[in-house]
C-alpha cells in the first residue's frame, strides 16, 4: 500500500511546515490545558532562575510536537539543539551532542521510544545529574570518565508512550498528551495558514477542510494547499464549500477526513475477519503496511472517531464503521450494545497486549 495519501498524518515531501508553524505559544491554537500547563512550567521556571523540569510531548504524528519543542526554546530565549532516537544509536552519539550543550539550551529528542538502549541509560544520568560516564577503551581495562555537562531541558517527543521504560519516563518532570483538535480548532489553522499563504479562504471553504482534517494541523495545511491547487487551476482561485468539495474528492479524502489507509484497515477489519476481534499485526499484513504504522498512525483517529476499538481480544469494527463502509453491522457489533455492557469490554490500555 502507498502511504502517501494527502490524508496522511506522517510528513510528506511539500509540506514546507517552517512557513506554517506557529512560532510562539500565543500562536499555537487549541490544546488549551497543555498550553495553560507548559506556561506555568516555563514560568515557574523563569522566575527561579533554572532551566525548565524535562517535558515529553506525547501524541499522533501531525498535532504539533515538533512546533511545540521549537516554541518551549523561543520562550525560554534558548538555542534548540534537535536530534532523533533513530539517529543515536551508539552512546558516543548521545555523549557528542550532550558535551556540546551551552547551560540552559534545550535538546529536542524526536522519536525518542526509537533510542537506542545504551544512549537511554546515559541519558538517565545526564536527565538527572547533569553528567555522563564515558567509557575509555574495552575490556578489563575499560575505565569510566565522568563529564560534566551544563544544565539544560530535555524535550522528548513520541507518539507511543506507552512503549517508554519506566525509568526514561519517570524523568520526565512533565508531560504533554497531546489531543486530537476539534473542528473548529482547525478552523482556525487553516485559516491562519491561508493568510500567511496568500489564499482567498472563504468562511465555509475553511469549515469544509477543518471537518475532513482527522483532527490534525499538519493535515489541515495539506488539504488547503491541494484544494488551493484546485481552485487556481480549476476554478477562480477563491476556496469556497464546493470548490473544496470538488477537489478533496479529487484527492479520495472522505467526509470524515478517512485516507486510503484508514478505510483499507476498516475493510480489512470488516470483509476479511467479520468485524473483529483481530490482532494488529494480522491486520497490518491484510493491508500490506506495518503493525507501528497501523498502531500509531491509523489507529488513533479510528479509535477516537468511534470507528474502532482496541479490546484485550483484538481490534473490532463498531457499527459505524459498517456503516461507514455502507455495509449492515452485525446485530453483536459494539456500538450497538448497551453502553455499559460496551464499557466493560473496550479497554483503551489493552492495546498493548492485545497480540
Ligand atoms: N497548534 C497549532 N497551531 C497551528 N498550527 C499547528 C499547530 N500544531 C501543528 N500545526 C501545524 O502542523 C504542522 C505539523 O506540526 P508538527 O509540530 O510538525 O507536528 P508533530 O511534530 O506532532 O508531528 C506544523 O508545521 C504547523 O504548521
Ligand atoms: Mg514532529
């Protein structure tokens, strides 16, 4: 399956996000408790003269993590030094980007559930005290050098918090969850973007794109440069309702904002294994994609748009979705049952042990 649908929360190439993102906290829309939480962290801080507590962002690709990491640097009038858990692999890579912090900059881990095992323990040290134990030579005569290093606020970013150790997570003094926007939180960044963009955004252009988004920013954008596209080439270059209609059905965005993905992993679920219960890797491999991505790209929007449910069994399709797809739902379909009943079965913290 070809995962670059232009409703794909992962980046693709075009997205040009520097222009778009926000670049202050007052700028950044929505997420309203982690913003209010974020102030009195950094503020608190200010006040005492230290570098903020450690801060995890944790959410779905696409809602503003990476924004986020960039505006807790831009408040605190800090250098952001940016890095990935993929790209420290070795604990000498982690040890060079820490001896060359400056007091009182800000690291910014992306992927940090992806850092090597190694890297995570030196990190523990360097969260907490301030230094690293470098390892000289090999063997039995191996020794230890500690190293100092300057104070400074780790950011980590992750969409699978849950896969965190323990400890690693524990020495984080806060974190973010970050959630789905609302429609008319998109609302407003789209229009935002369509003025920084030069766009002719009509009021009822902005809502049409807002409510195909999957409750993400990055999507937004997207949509409103296609449907831009559209509107120059094929229309009078202004975005209105049906302007946007006509090219997001160009572009096999649904009216729920459902990609090519996310209703493969729907049909799958319904038409191959009757609606459910089924493991996510026996779901990954009937749509050809990775268990990771259907987990941490498709299922969150699913499960939020009340489409899917992670249960201790397995994935299950609820009767919207069957509806969805414009197919009957079984009588037993979850959704259908008494909310209770449906309750007691659907644990969101199962997802883990499902297979
Ligand atoms: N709260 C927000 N307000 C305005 N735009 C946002 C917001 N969050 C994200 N965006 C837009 O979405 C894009 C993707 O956000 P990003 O921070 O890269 O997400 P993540 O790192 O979580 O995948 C950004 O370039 C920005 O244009
Ligand atoms: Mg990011």
């Amino acid at each position: 399956m070809d995962g670059d649908s232009v409703a794909t929360p992962e980046v693709l190439p075009g997205d040009d996000e520097a222009t778009l993102r926000p670049k202050r906290l007052t700028e950044f829309i929505g997420q309203e408790r982690v913003r209010e939480q974020l102030e009195l962290v950094l503020q608190g801080a200010a006040q005492r003269g230290t570098p903020p507590d450690h801060v995890l962002l944790a959410g779905p690709p696409g809602l503003g993590k990476t924004s986020l990491a960039m505006i807790i640097a831009a408040e605190m009038g800090s250098a952001l030094r940016l890095t990935s858990g993929p790209a420290l692999e070795r604990a000498g890579d982690l040890a060079a980007m820490l001896s060359n912090l400056v007091e009182g900059d800000v690291l910014f881990i992306d992927e940090i559930h992806r850092i090597a095992r190694p890297a995570e323990e030196m990190l523990y040290l360097a969260m907490e005290d301030f230094r690293v134990d470098v390892v000289v030579g090999k063997g039995p005569g191996a020794t230890s050098i500690p190293l100092e290093i300057a104070p400074f606020t780790l950011v980590g970013a992750t969409t699978r918090s849950g896969t965190l150790t323990g400890p690693l997570r524990d020495r984080f003094g806060f974190t973010a969850h970050m959630e789905f926007y609302s429609t008319e939180e998109l609302d407003r960044v789209v229009r935002r973007s369509a003025t920084i963009l030069g766009v002719d955004l009509r009021a009822d252009g902005a809502t049409e794109i807002a409510g195909r988004s999957r409750g993400t920013p990055r999507i937004a954008n997207r949509l409103l440069r296609r449907v831009r596209d559209f509107a120059e080439v094929r229309a009078d270059g202004v975005v209105t309702r049906d302007v946007a209609r006509a090219a997001l059905e160009v572009y096999d965005v649904d009216e729920l904002g459902l990609d090519r993905l996310d209703r493969a992993v729907l049909g799958a679920l319904v038409r191959s294994f009757g609606g459910g219960p089924v493991g996510v890797s026996t779901l990954a491999v009937a749509v050809g994609e990775e268990a990771s991505t259907v987990e941490e790209v498709c299922e969150p929007y699913l499960v939020r748009a009340g489409m899917l449910a992670r249960t201790p069994r397995g994935r299950v399709a609820t009767a919207s979705a069957w509806s969805h797809l414009g197919l009957m739902p079984p009588v037993n379909a979850p959704g259908l049952m008494a909310p209770t009943l449906f309750g007691s079965d659907i644990d969101s913290d199962a997802a883990h042990t499902a297979d």
